[in-house]
C-alpha cells in the first residue's frame, strides 16, 4: 500500500546557511518526536544560491507534507 503526501505549497521564511533569511517552499516536511513529548517539525530545503540541501524547523501549523 503506498500512500502519497500532499505537496507542500506555503513558503517558510528561514535562514539558509550562508546566513540569508529568505521565504522557501520545503521540499518535504515531517515531526521529529521523542517517546512521550511534543516534538517539532522539520523541513527539507533547497539553497537557492547554492542548490545544497538543509533542513530548518518550521512552524507547529504547518501540514506534514513531502
């Protein structure tokens, strides 16, 4: 059974590593949680100068997508 995850669409304003702050779309985006805690959420972008890949935490609101 495959399922598929909806596209993420809403961009993320985040710190690239060069140190720019700029508005992304993730590529995908999931929870990281410990046994019995909240946790966050993560998200995969891409550097627009670069085209390096990192990962930067986005907002609780923001729909698991990918």
């Amino acid at each position: 059974m495959v399922i598929k995850m909806a596209a993420c669409k809403d961009p993320v304003k985040v710190r690239t590593p060069s140190g720019k702050e700029v508005e992304l779309v993730p590529k995908k985006v999931w929870q990281l949680s410990p046994k019995g805690r909240k946790g966050v959420k993560v998200g995969l972008f891409q550097d627009p100068e670069t085209g390096k890949y990192f990962r930067a935490k986005v907002p609780d609101d923001y729909p698991i997508c990918g």
